[in-house]
C-alpha cells in the first residue's frame, strides 16, 4: 500500500472536508441545486459528507421559468428520494410582481434576471452560506474566485477585496447581512466531473445525453426549437432539422445550446470530452458571448 | 477510478520573465486550450498587431487588471497528461504581491520559478526561492527562459545556476532542478529542445510529470483534528457517534490505541467509516468518520493522537507570520486564530524580529509589521493550541489570524516549538 489517493479521491476528500467546515461553522446554509451536473455532483459530495445523518439544510433552486422539463422533473425526483426541502426562487414572480424587468427583444434571456431572485431568496431565507457548483476551469473570473466567496450586504462580489486563503484554513467570519458563497468544486474540471459521475454511478437528466431533437442555427450556437426560442422564419440559414445532439451545460432554455452528439452514455461522453477542442461554456453559452468580462460582471453583482 | 494523482504546483515570476507564456504554453501544448479561447487571443493578438499569437493573454484574468495591465490575484489552472493532473497556483510576482505568493505556496508541492536568462537572478527570484523555503516547498524548479536571447549559451545557464546555487545554501530546500527553455518556441517545455543538446534533463513537463512527491507528506505522527460530531437525529442511529475530519498527518487503522485531546482519555478506534464503507485505514488527506469503542465527550476543535506521540499543546506560542493587512501588526494587538479546526483568540505578545527577504536580514528593532512583511512574533491564545513544528508538519502548524472587527483574514502563521 503506498498510502496515496487518485487526484479524484484527493478532490472528493477535500470537497468533502469543505461541506463539513460548513456544516460545522454556518448557522443557515443551502444548496444551489439546478439539476444540473455540477450540482448533481455537489448535492452527492454533501449527502456523502453529511452521512449516516440527513442533510442538515435545504436545497435552493432558482426556476427561471424557462427551464427544460427533464431538468425540472429530474430535480423534483432527486429531492423526494433524499427527503429534503426544496426552496425555490422564481424568475416569473418577481417579473410578475414588477421587482424586476424583462428584456423583450429577440434572443433576451432571463439569466441575468436571476440574480435578483437569488440575491432576494438568499435575504428572505437568512442563508449565510450557499454552496455552488462553480468551477474555476469554467471562465477567468472564476479563476480567481475563493473556495469561501465573501458577498457583501449586497450580495455583491469584490475581486480586489477578497480575503486571502491559506492552507485549508478557511475563514467564513461574517458581518451582519453579509454571507458566503461556498464552492467546493472550485479545482474541478469538466472532465474530473464526467469520471467521478461514471465511477459513482450518479444520475444525471436525461438530455446530457444524445438525442434526437428539432433544432437550428443562430449565428454560430445551435439552439433546440423550444416556446422561447425560434428561428427568424425569414432567415433560411435558421431552417428547423433535426439533429443527434447532447447539453454539455444545463441553464435557461433560452441560453444554452446543444452540441452535436451522438454519445448515449457516460463512457461515450467522457470519450467525447476528452477530445473536444470547444470549452463548455464557449460551446453552450450564448450569455458569456456579450462581451470579454460578462462572466465577471455578472458575478459582481451577485450572479452564481 | 482513474489512477493518476495531483501535483499541486505554485509559479512565481514577473510578467517580464515569460511566466505566463511559459503557462500557456504548458495549456497549449498539452492540448488543454479550446479553440473558442485560441480563437480569442488570436483576435486580440491581430487587433493590437503583435508579430505572434501572445499565449500570455490565455492567463490573463479579470477587467480590473487588464485595465491596469497586472495581475492583482492568485489565479487557479487546470491541467493534465495521462500521468497526472496539475493544479496551478499562479500568482504575481510584484514585490507588494508577497502575500499572494504565500497563498500559492500554501497548498503547493512545488514551486515554479522563471528566470530570465538575459539578466540572471534579480532580488525576486531570490525573495520567491525564500518563500518556497519558509512553506517549506519540498522541490523547487528554476526555468531558466528566453535561452533563445542568449544563443543557447550553455555557459550563461551554468552561470545563473551557480549564483541562484549559492543563494540557496542558506535556504532549506531539499530538490532544487534548473531548466534552460524557451517558453516561447517551446523549447524544453514539453518536448526536449534540438537547440540545447548540452542538456541532458528532462524537459519541464516531464519532469513534472515524474517528480516524487508521495514522500513529502508526513505519515509517521497520527494526528486527526476533529471537525463535525456526528449524531444522526433518527430512531435507528439512535446510539450512533462518529467524529467527521480529515487526517491531517499519519496512518489511523482499526483497534488502534488513540488519546484525545484536550481531555487526555485513551480509546481504542471502532470503526472507520467513508459513506458506506467500512475502511480498515486512513491516511492524508482521507475524509473519514471515526468511531471510538469508548462513549467520551469529544467536541470539534478536539484531536486524536497516539498517546505516545502527541503534539505540543500550549497557549504560549511563537510564530513566523506573514502580515497581509494594510493597517499594521502592532504589539498588543488581539485578533481572531483559526488552528486546525479550532478558533480561539490570539495577543501579540511581542514582534521579535521582521525579516528582509531580500537580504535575510533580521531587524530586531521593528516594532510593527506592515503590508507584506514577514516576521517573528510571540503570542498567547485564550485556547491551547495542539500543534506541532511547520517543519514537521505543514497541517498541524499552521494558522491564520483574523481581524475581529472586519473579519478578514490578516496574516498567516508557521509556528514554531520555542517560545
């Protein structure tokens, strides 16, 4: 025995130790849990760390109202086999209620909108400690983002006031109304993701894998034919057509597209990934394609 | 599950020093640069008319420092070959930046240093060699870049390995390995280079790739900080207890003999659990549930140990401590300290000596440390500390001090075993 751990039993390891600091030092945390595979991945780590007990705190969801339903039911289902509350923040409310506005222009999207909603269920909730699943592969702002994020009053995230973070000591001291967003994920990568969800057999939504669906180009995404989203009939580069393909990320319908694909299980979309010359969220999102610093702006502003 | 294991590296060096070049070479060459983001700085090299694609522009991070054409934070980078997977720790080079090093250096196994070949060892290769010696960074490797500038010069390599070679005497660094490269032809980056065939090492990524660190961690003093008592609230775990925590250093194993710390009450190890399995070891940096044979009162911030091989355990302490606040460390300050999985609260008795790491030269009349400074100070906290060396044992000796009235994090502490 040479008493040394793979690099995705070293990640799980400290995933694990990062949940319980949390567990051990927070008086309200939750989970942000989407449906998605990150978040799929950290609600395991979080049931993993908090065995043989219960999770001690909800999951938090924020529907942007245009969200796919396999993501929905997969969410809903998740949560009743693990018995825990679901919390969720709407989108549609608060547009409803007039707290925030729609962009009604052709390809808008909600993303944005959702930081209101999240910011506003974190406050009415008292959280003080949300677990994400960002990863900092994904985007150069969240290069820099700290395992333990500090949010201000606002929710807000300052990139040149962030606390140092030294060894595993982590520092989650917080003033009032001020809370953290936690990523536990933070040294994972997209394909350190796609091989622990092989090797721990975790349950994904089904639309992560291939599938037949009618679909059609805008500028340079691909986007599926959805009650949000459809082409300029006059334009015939838009025509409708279906495709094989496969959501490498899951947000709003509205702004994740899918990627050509024809792997139908773990192995064949790790194989996939592996050789892949596109990054995730250059492939599938079009709300980082705004301008250079959209992830960063966003984020400022209290954004996952 | 895949069998490659982590190599957590820290970098260090100026923008001038072909560092991040050097960085997106590595991403580039071992095909972790996606086309989208290729495509990207292709664009931006071509609007601002340089002669190349500037690889450098992959690392470059957040709208505040491009405006002002630094790097202001550590930065996180992800790569992997079939052998291993790298996590980089890139931090500035800047001299106000020393508290960014030491934080890349915090959880590195070894530290990446460039030198530029054409000016040889400035007083920052010497300041980031000293850093990687005061984490005690097991291995240090000195990439001597731009050789291209330098006509290949074997003599100059040898040259600058020299002086950084007398440098390092003074300094505790067991592995030190010199590299002549090109980071931006790639010359023994991944590929050995058909240019110096005088050198007869490996080139970076390799040796990378098989530098052996399994031994630089410490298995020998069992030593489990206790984070979470687990008491499951259900009717068939009724009598359940478990103790949730990570082994900081050491070999635990069922039926052996352990004391607990503070109380001193000796039980024998049950049962160690990881979800739901029953393991019959654990070692570092393993995230398991103990349980005890015996029902003792065991709170988080407690340790288990052998009972014939415990930690020091005092209130009176002495440190080297890095300050990282603006406002300065003064005698008789009273701050926050998170040790292990324990938070207590520190005085700063007295500022022996600051440090200039540039000459090493110890100032025993300083009476304050400000932004950046390293120095040696002695303290007492409200707690008892269960510690051992920094030398010994990166885990069980270090700490960090936090302001109480902003609650941010203020400096970070090695400590040592005299006071």
């Amino acid at each position: 025995m040479n008493y040394t751990l793979s690099h995705l039993e070293a990640l799980e390891a400290e995933a694990i130790y990062v949940i319980r600091e949390v567990v051990a030092e927070f008086e309200r945390p939750c989970l942000l849990f989407s449906g998605g595979k990150d978040s799929a991945v950290l609600l395991h780590l979080a049931v993993k760390a908090c065995w043989p007990g219960q999770l001690p705190f909800p999951v938090l969801h924020i529907d942007t109202g245009h969200n796919f339903p396999e993501v929905l039911d997969f969410r809903d289902r998740r949560v009743a086999e693990l018995g825990v509350r679901l919390v969720v923040g709407s989108v549609q409310d608060a547009i409803d209620n007039g707290e925030v506005t729609e962009d009604k222009t052709p390809g808008a999207s909600r993303n944005r909108l959702q930081t209101h909603s999240l910011i506003e269920a974190i406050a009415r909730n008292r959280f003080d400690a949300v677990f994400g699943g960002g990863r900092r592969d994904e985007e150069k702002a969240r290069a820099k983002e700290r395992v333990f994020s500090h949010r201000d009053e606002f929710g807000q995230w300052d990139p040149r006031r962030q606390r140092p973070e030294l060894w595993n000591l982590y520092n989650g001291r917080y003033r009032k109304g001020e809370h953290f967003r936690i990523f536990p994920l933070s040294n994972w990568t997209e394909l350190d993701i796609w091989q622990y969800i092989e090797n721990e057999s975790i349950e994904l939504p089904g639309i992560y894998f291939a599938h037949e669906r009618e679909v059609f180009r805008k500028g340079q995404m691909l986007l599926a034919l959805t009650p949000y989203t459809q082409p300029d009939p006059a334009n015939p580069e838009e025509e409708v057509h279906t495709a094989s393909v496969r959501y490498r990320t899951v947000g709003d319908m509205t702004c994740t597209s899918p990627v050509l694909s024809t792997a139908k299980t773990i192995e064949e979309v790790i194989q996939e990934i592996s050789t892949t010359r596109i990054s995730e969220r250059g492939a599938t999102r079009a709300d980082d394609k705004f301008s250079e610093a959209a992830m960063e702006d966003r984020k400022r502003e209290g954004y996952f | 599950m895949s069998q490659t294991d982590l190599l957590r590296f820290a970098t260090a060096g100026s923008v001038d020093d072909g560092k991040s070049t050097l960085i997106g070479r590595l991403l580039y060459d071992s095909k972790q640069i996606f086309e989208d983001q290729l495509e990207a700085i292709e664009k931006t090299s071509l609007d601002r008319g340089d002669e190349y694609v500037d690889l450098a522009l992959l690392t470059d991070g957040l709208r505040a420092e491009r405006e002002q054409g630094i790097t202001i934070d550590v930065a996180y980078r992800y790569f992997s070959t079939p052998k291993r997977k790298f996590i980089i720790a890139d931090s500035p080079g800047h001299i106000q930046h020393t508290r960014n090093m030491i934080t890349g250096c915090s959880t590195a196994d070894l530290v990446l240093v460039l030198v530029d070949a054409r000016n040889g060892i400035t007083e920052q290769t010497k300041r980031h060699a000293f850093i990687a010696s005061l984490l005690r960074i097991s291995h240090l490797v000195v990439c001597i870049n731009k050789m291209d500038l330098v006509g290949w010069s074997k003599e100059r390599f040898q040259e600058i390995r020299a002086e950084l070679e007398t440098f390092v005497t003074r300094l505790q660094i067991p592995d030190i390995t010199f590299i002549p490269i090109s980071a931006l032809q790639g010359d023994n980056v991944v590929d050995r280079s058909t240019a110096m065939p005088w050198y007869e090492g490996a080139s970076l990524l390799h040796h990378l790739e098989d530098v052996h660190i399994a031994s630089d961690r410490n298995l020998i003093d069992l030593r489990f900080p206790v984070q979470l008592v687990m008491r499951p609230r259900s009717q068939q775990l009724h009598d359940y207890r478990g103790y949730a925590g990570q082994v900081a250093s050491g070999i635990l194993g069922v039926g052996d003999e352990v004391m607990v710390l503070p109380s001193g009450f000796v039980s024998k190890v049950e049962g160690i659990e990881f979800y739901d399995q029953e393991l019959e070891q654990a070692f570092p940096p393993m995230s398991v549930i103990i349980r005890l044979a015996d029902d003792l009162d065991i709170s988080r911030g407690d340790m288990l140990c052998r009972p014939h091989n415990k930690p020091y355990i005092s209130q009176d302490l002495s440190a080297t401590v890095c300050w990282m606040s603006e406002k300065p460390l003064e005698e008789g300050t009273k701050l926050a300290i998170k040790h292990n999985t324990a938070w207590g609260k520190a005085l700063v008795h007295e500022i022996r000596y600051r440090l200039d790491i540039n000459t090493l030269h110890r100032d025993e009349s300083a009476k304050e440390l400000g932004l950046n400074d390293i120095g040696r100070i002695s303290f007492r906290t409200t707690v008892p500390l269960f510690y051992d060396e920094y030398r010994v044992n990166k885990a069980t000796g270090s700490f960090v001090l936090v302001d109480e009235q902003t609650q941010v994090t203020v400096a970070a502490g090695m400590l040592l075993t005299h006071t």
